[in-house]
C-alpha cells in the first residue's frame, strides 16, 4: 500500500550479515547513517601521468547521474563534456516554474504560467537525512529546509471504505483510535494468558505500562477516545478545558483501511524528517552545473547512435541546429534511462541489448496546482504533508514552503500505475478538472475556488523520460531480485561505454541511486584508466 | 513519562459535549483546527463615544499576555502603557544572543558568547499548527519555518534499562523493533481466539491484514526484524542492496522503557509537523512590540504595588533610574506570574490573595552548547530533533534551522522538576561540565570537543519568572481541575484589575495559553467600557 517501499531488505543471516556477526556489528550497533561513508573521489595523484594529457570521457544525459559523474571525474582532472536531449539539466530533477514550456510524447503543449517565486518539483521532491542527496547538498552549499512528509492534521479519505467512506479522517484521528483499540486489545490478550508463551511475567508488567501509555487508554484497558484524536472543541483561556470526540468504532475504522498508511512514516527513507532544496529541487542540478562549468554541457542534444571501438568511443548526435554532428572520447558514461537506450542504435553486444530491455517503467504523474489563497493553512491548519486517499488522487501533498504566504502550490495528485495512466492519458486541462471534482471530496468547494494556474506531467508521456523510474523483473521497487544477470550485466561496462543511472542501484527512483551510481562507475573507470594508462 | 502531556481532556460525555453530540458535531467530524476561530477582537465603533476620551489601561509585564492585550485593546483605540521589569519585550519568551546578559539570582552572571547569528531559545521554542500563536505570526507577518521535534534518528538512551542500558537505539530502531514485536503478539493473539468477543469474523481478517504490514512480520506473523529500523549496511550502487541488522529481544526492550517515548508525537500539541519562527522565538514579542509602538513600553520598571480603586488604578514601580514612581489608569491588566504578584503589596481581596497563592511553579532548564562542527549531522545523520534519556540531561534537542552550517547550538539539557532543579542549583560553569560527562554517554568524546559557548537557563532561578510555568493543585500541567475556585476567581477581575498569562488557561505552559488569556481579559474589559461608557 505504501507508495515507494524499499522490498527487497537483505536479511543479516548469510554474506554481508554474517560477517558483520562476526565482527559484532550487527545487534546493538546504532544503524548506520550515511550512505556512503567510505567513497573516496578520484585524484588526479592516483594518475601514472599527473601532467600527461587528460583522458576525455563523454558522458550522455545531464541528471543526476550525468552531472554527478563529471563533478567527481573533474576531481581528477578528466576532459568532460555532456550530450543533453534536454534544453535544461536535472533530468527527472526537474522543477517547473513560470515559463516554463514542455510538449508531450501526445503533442499536448503546456506553458507554465504560475506566479514568480512559485514552483512545483514535477520530479524528485525530498531528500531523507541518511541519504548521500544531503552529502551533496553540503558539499555543493545547497541550503535545505524541512519537507514534511506526514503531516497528524491532513486527511486520509477512503471511498471504499464502509461507514467512514468519503469522510475526511485527520491523521491523528485515525492514528489515536486504532493504536488505542490495539492497545485494549493487546491488553485483554495478555490479561487473559493467550500470550503467556511469549511473555514472562516481567514481561506482561512491563507491556500492560506501556500499553496504557501508548494507546492512551484507562485503568481499566479500554480505549475511549482521547485527545490525542484532537479536539472538537479547543482548550482555550478561562473556563474552556477543551472537549475531545468520541472515537470511531473499530471496525469501522478497520473496513477504512486507512491504517495502512501509518506504515508509510516507518519506511527507512521517508521518516520524518525529510528535506528539500531551498527554491526547488532543481538546485542540486543548478549547483552541479555551476560546478562543473555549463561550457561543458550541450543541451539540446539528442543522441541518436554510439559505437564503442578499442579506441574510443563515437557519439552521433542531433545538435540544436537540427543537424547530425559526432563527438569522440576515450570512454562514455551513458544516464540515458533504459528504456529509451534500448531503442537507440549501438553496437553493443546482444547480452547489453537483452539486459537494456529488462527493465519496467514506473507511472507515474503529478498535478501543481497554483491557489491564490492558502485555505489548506487558513481553514485546514494543514501546514505540509500529506492527504491519503484511494480517489484516483492517491496523494494529495500540501507545500512545505512558503507558509502564511499569498498563494501557493499544491498537488492535486501524485499517482502511480492505473492511476497515472488514467489521468495521463488525458489532456491537461481535462487532468485539472478531473482533479477539481475529486478533490472536492475532501476539501469540499474551496478545491475549485482560487485556482490560478496549474500543471501536469505525466512521466510515461515524457520526452527524454518515458517513465517516472523503472523496477527489475522479480525485484523489489527498490532494487533488482540477488543474482539478477541483466542488472549485473549494466554494471559492467560495454567496451568503453559505462551505465549509470538510478536503475543500477538499490535506490530505483531516487536521487540518491542515480548519485551512488555515479559514483561506482566513475570509480571503476578511474581505475581502468588508472592501470592501463 | 511524556514532558508536557495535557492531562485534562474532558471527555464528550456532559456539559458542552452531550451539547455538541445533539448538533451532531462529535464523532464523524473532522477535529477541530484554529485554537480560536470565534474571536472578534474589539472595535472602535463598539464604543458608544467612540470619539470620546479614550480609557487609559495600564498593562504589567510585556511578555506576550501584555503585549497582545496591547495589540489587540489598540485595535479599539485604547490608550494603554506597559511597564515591564527587564530591559526587554518577551518575558518567557526568550531568544539568548551574542551579548545577552543575565543574573539568576544565585547572583550568577551569564554573558552569551555565541557567535554572530547563532541563537538559542531559552524558553519558548516551538508552535503547534492547531495553535493561535501560529495566528499571531501570520497576522503579524512572522515568518515561520519547521521545527521537528521528532527525529527517526535521534536516539533513546537509558541508563537503567536492562540490557540495553547505555546503548544508543535509534527512534527508528526501538520503534520498528517494538511495533513488530506488538503486532507479532497481537496476531497470535487473534488467531488462538482470545479476542473473538471482541472481533468479528471480518474484524479478525481486517486487523492480521493490517498487522502485518504496519509490523512488518512475515506471512508467519513472525517479526524477524525490518528495514525500518534502519541499515547496518545501507543500500547502494551495484551489488550493494543493504543489510538490516537483528531485531532487539522484546524483553530487553520493554525493559529498557523506550517505548514511553513514542507517545510523545501524539500529544495534540506534539505531533509533527510543529513550527518556529526564522531567527528565534522573540520575533514574536518583536513584532508584538512594533505593531504597538516601543514608545509605549517602560523597560526596567519593577512593580511595588497595585491599588485598585472606585476611580481607577495606581500602580507604583522602581524606575530605570532606580526612583520609584507612580502610573495611573482607569484599568490595569496585570500579567505578573503568580507566585510573584502574590509577593507584591496590593489592596486585593482575601480571595484573589489566596488564589494567586495557589498555582505551583514548575523547575525547568535549558543549556545551549554552541559547537564549532555539526557533528550531529555530519557524523549521525541527525538533522533537528529530540533524543530522549533518562540521564539527568533529559532532552537533547538538535537545531532545526542553520543546517549544514559551520556552527550550531544543540540544547545539551532541556529537563524538569529535580533534574532542573540539580542542574540549577550548580553554577553555569558546573552545568555545563555536568552535562558535557552526561552527553558523552550518548554521543561519545565528541560532545565534549569543539565547544565554543554555552548559555544555561534554571527558569525557577530566573528574576520575573521564578519557574517555567505554573501548574494548579489537583489539575493537570494543561490546566486547573474543573470547577477550581481559585482559578475561576482570578478569570474575575480584582475591581479594575484584570489578571493575564498562561496560568488562566488550559494551556499552560503555551504562548497559545498567554495570547487566548489576553484576548478573554480583553474581551472583558472592553465589554465593561462598552457597557459602563
Ligand atoms: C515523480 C517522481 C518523483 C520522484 N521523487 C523523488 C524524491 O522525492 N527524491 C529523490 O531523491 N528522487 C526522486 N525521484 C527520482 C529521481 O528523480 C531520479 O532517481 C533521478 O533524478 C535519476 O537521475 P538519472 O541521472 O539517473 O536519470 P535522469 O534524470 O532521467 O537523467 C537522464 C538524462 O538523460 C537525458 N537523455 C535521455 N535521452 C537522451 C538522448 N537520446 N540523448 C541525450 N540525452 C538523453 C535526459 O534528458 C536526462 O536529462 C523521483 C522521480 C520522479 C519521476
Ligand atoms: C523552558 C520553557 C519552554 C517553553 N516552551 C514553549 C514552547 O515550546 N511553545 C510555547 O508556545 N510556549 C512555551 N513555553 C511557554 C511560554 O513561554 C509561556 O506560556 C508564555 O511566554 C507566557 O507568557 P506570559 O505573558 O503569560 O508570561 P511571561 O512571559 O512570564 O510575562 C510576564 C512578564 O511580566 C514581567 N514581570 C514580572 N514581574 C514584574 C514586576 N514586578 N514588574 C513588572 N513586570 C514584571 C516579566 O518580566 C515578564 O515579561 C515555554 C516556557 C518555558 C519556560
């Protein structure tokens, strides 16, 4: 039910895990933080010939995994250049803005038309702390602020959902009624033995304290309502103590399903807190490029064939003019997403082509729409996060920044599968107005009123995308299934052409994948260049 | 176990619930949002002279009680003046910079030497998004930003826990732990019919369906451990999908008394996502005291006495210059804590003397260290946030502004009752070498190094404070228990008095509390002139 679950998690029983044992890692470590701690850039005094002519290396798509491999081979001094189908960097770092001008696979053109200062992050969005993101956003002097995944006043709204169906439940509502209806019932299962198997007397004390505790309920083990539901009535000044609802019935809440969306919080990489770049997402891509020196990128560049020889590599492209021209190098690293490269001619061997086509791209589609009054923080208090709902909305997300200004950006949706694909196979004016209607049924008539501008994308439809991320037969959403033979494939490179990109790393679907794989294959290239010269 | 939780919840059963129940209010309705949606703050054309004399109101204490009286009396035209005892606006609202001089009176004098635009808020912190004084920063143009006050990666530290005494678990990790043992428990439960009274047939499928995905146990109903406590090896590039580490033995945390923590995030007033104001917490008062006007407020004006009278009030205070004087007023709203007005030579009743006597101050500190390195971020991943222990430090609090900077302030201790009170008995010097041994055994050597300044606080030691809040006998630390007669005979004025302040409200220990006081006081007060001309 979660949206982006990491699936795969190795169990620490055999390899790694049980050599970490052994080392007494495992068990009472604290879990580890950073993603990356022990990379170590490439250095120009790693090289046989510091002050020998520098190796080119070409590398094609300016994302995340584009940009970031010229930012650590630059490290060392490598002549870089970039190809970039696109006329902007970022790839799916990609944030919209006023004039900002984009025209689907479809042909349905979009023009941007949200108020300065106003923007939408249509790709990536949010960076967990452990994530090497961060690293970057420190290294880079990227400023950062909170982004609020969760939020305990937005909604989860669930149609099919019997008697709660259609009606607006806040997070701390639905959270406070079923963890106390869990706690009276883990309290009466302990109370009438059914656990003593599991539980030693200590045990069961200890568990009974904190049950009562934790689901708020009485002396006597039962739940009956709380505040921590919120108020019905504030506490305020004078005589005004507050006055707290009745909570839901169980079963009610149970037949919701909305508590399959508390686990969401748990995920290792969407916890709270999270963060984004200050301005847009798109700023680790701008500061990238500042980095690297823009001279080096060619935008509008859409390559159209790449041959690997022993000598080198050649990259035939169609320019800005509209005209074929090729560019050579020493070695390539191609971000080109998968299934775009695997239509674009190449020599590569049969086994690279195979493994190309092995990956599924995701849907995936996002709706900004721009209001002229924050009535999500005026009437809702909702302040950041998100709404829950199994109206083909599926996520509706509230802007972390901005608070207590004029106006804002919502998104109306954020969907993926069946969902993204009904509301990208329509226009986007038809995307809006079918967003209007169904979010309606949870703000009610203000979702319609103040609108001002809006836009949508629909990552299946996307030039230079075609998906928002792909997933690996038989693996999880995160990664591919142990052994995978096409994803080990693609680490390799193919003579002189290296793969990189999010999808050849255990991080499918965020920045943080397309960084690491940056950085393994630039490290497998500098050592390539290191030992033969 | 919870620092701050509102105990008092009335329940829905008499009074203004069975009231609401009838207008069909409780249960299926969303919760309650702004603290106070009702208030009309008082106009000039309420008056019936409206271009009359205007009555003079005199205001005690410029924290924010007495300012926002101000600010809202001001709407209706009131002529009023504050004499306030520091040399500044806030009261408990209080932001320590570079240069901040206080005396406790121990007679220890404190200079804060942190550096430029570095900050630590000694008493008030944070806003919750239900509250007014999120109202207030909008209306007032304060801009607001995210305070967390959960962390997944903060940490649980107990000391006299078992087996896991002293070792640092991550919030991640104990609660994942916890939660998959608690649903693993739960299932069994259900599934030897313990709790058929209470489940139905489609109950009992329902919950093990959302069991196993909020404890994420296997189809076994077993919990084996999870990535949501986090990675010992994080997921990466290449062959490097991540390895999660064993699950703690259930007894050893239940032992360890962790799981008291987790109920802190759903306190009403708790839950994430809470706010801050950008550049510290007296942007409040600040911008309190430039809607008002400056020229209003005497600074340095220590109140000796208060006469109410038939014809007015007279107030006499020490000066600046250290001369006592005299200031007059057709009404005075006095915001003077308690346990200090009571102190103070007034002609009020027997009944308001042994009211002000009776709410008990609460001991409260703080510490600031200011440290020249992030190690909380760089080195553990911690990006704002609580770590709780049952060291003597209590909280740790890691900033939630300035990241990724050079420097930054963690709050060494914030902690309560005989905590606050050892660490306030000792002189700064020793608070601060007590916690840095204390920190250590969360954080290891480095909370010792790269200290540059630190600040502490012991509010019961504090001039014009004497304690963090106040708290009534028998009530809880939210407010009084209902029908306190003390309570209610000080939400009465004492002739043209008028008494303020966090104490008269269910929200102790909340700037909300202070701000909703002042507007009942002004309500009054205006109702009066209105009424009496
Ligand atoms: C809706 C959505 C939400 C997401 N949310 C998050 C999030 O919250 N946090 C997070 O960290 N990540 C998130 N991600 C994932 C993140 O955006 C990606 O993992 C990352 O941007 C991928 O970088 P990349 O360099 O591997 O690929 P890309 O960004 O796709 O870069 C590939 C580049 O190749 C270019 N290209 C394609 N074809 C050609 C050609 N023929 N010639 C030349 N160039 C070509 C493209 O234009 C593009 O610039 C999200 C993605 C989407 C779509
Ligand atoms: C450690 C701590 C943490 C807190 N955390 C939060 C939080 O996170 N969020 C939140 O909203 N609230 C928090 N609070 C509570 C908040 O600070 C108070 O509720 C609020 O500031 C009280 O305002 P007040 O005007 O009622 O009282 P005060 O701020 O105490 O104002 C009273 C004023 O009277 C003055 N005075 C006293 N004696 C005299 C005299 N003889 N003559 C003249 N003037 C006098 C004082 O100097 C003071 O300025 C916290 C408080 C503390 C101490």
């Amino acid at each position: 039910m979660t949206r982006r679950r990491v699936l795969s998690a190795v169990g620490a029983t055999g390899g790694v895990g049980a050599l970490l044992r052994a080392m007494g890692v495992l068990g009472f470590a604290p879990t580890a933080g950073a993603q990356d701690p022990a990379y170590r850039a490439p250095r120009l005094s790693d090289l046989r010939q510091p002050r020998g002519p520098r190796k080119r290396v070409l590398v094609i798509g300016a994302g995340v995994a584009g940009l970031a491999s010229v930012y650590e081979l630059r490290k060392a001094g490598y002549d870089c250049v970039v190809l970039e189908a696109r006329n902007r960097p970022g790839g799916r770092v990609w944030t919209v803005r006023k004039g900002t001008v984009e025209t689907d696979v479809d042909g349905h053109t979009q023009l941007a038309r949200f108020a300065p200062g106003q923007y939408m992050n249509a790709g990536a969005s949010r960076i967990a702390p452990d994530m090497v993101t961060l690293d970057y956003c420190r290294e880079l002097g990227v400023p950062i602020e909170a982004f609020s995944a969760q939020n305990a006043n937005a909604y989860y709204v669930y149609e099919d959902g019997g008697s709660l169906s259609g009606k607006p439940v806040r997070h701390r509502t639905g959270k406070a009624d079923m963890y106390g209806y869990m706690a009276e019932l883990l309290t009466k299962a302990t109370n009438r033995g059914a656990l003593d198997q599991e539980l030693t007397e200590a045990d069961r004390e200890l568990l009974l304290d904190f049950l009562r505790d934790w689901g708020d309920i009485d002396t006597s083990g039962e739940y009956t309502g709380s505040e921590r539901r919120g108020f019905v009535v504030p506490p305020g000044a004078g005589e005004r103590p507050g006055v707290v609802g009745d909570p839901f019935p169980l079963s009610d809440l149970l037949e919701s399903g909305l508590g399959f969306r508390f686990s969401d919080e748990f995920d290792p990489f969407e916890a709270m807190p999270l963060f984004q770049p200050v301005g847009g997402m798109d700023r680790i891509a701008r500061a990238l490029v500042d980095a690297i020196g823009e001279h080096r990128i060619t935008y509008d560049a859409v390559v159209q064939s790449i041959t690997t020889s022993g000598a080198g590599v050649a990259v035939v492209f169609r320019g800005p003019d509209g005209r074929s021209r090729t560019e050579r190098a020493d070695y390539c690293i191609c971000t080109i997403p998968p299934q775009i490269l695997k239509k674009i001619p190449t020599n590569f061997s049969k086994a690279v082509r195979n493994a190309l086509a092995a990956p599924v791209p995701v849907r995936a589609g996002k709706l900004g729409i721009q209001y002229g009054r924050r009535w999500w923080e005026e009437d809702d208090r909702i302040y950041g996060g998100t709404t829950y709902t199994d109206l083909d909305l599926t996520l509706v997300e509230y802007p972390s920044w901005g608070f207590h200004g004029k106006r804002g950006i919502i998104h109306g949706f954020y969907n993926f599968d069946a969902e993204a694909e009904r509301y990208g196979d329509l226009s986007p004016a038809a995307r809006l107005s079918r967003a209007l209607s169904q979010g309606e049924k949870i703000h009610g008539p203000k979702f319609r009123r103040d609108v001002e501008a809006s836009f949508s994308v629909a990552w299946q439809k996307t030039r230079y995308s075609m998906g928002g991320w792909t997933t690996w037969p038989g693996g999880s959403e995160s990664g591919p299934r142990p052994g995978d033979p096409n994803y080990a494939r693609l680490l390799r490179p193919e003579g002189r052409v290296y793969f990189a990109g999010d999808h050849l790393s255990h991080m499918n679907g965020w920045t943080a994948g397309a960084f690491l794989s940056a950085r393994k294959v630039v490290g497998d290239l500098h050592a390539r260049v290191v030992a033969t010269g």
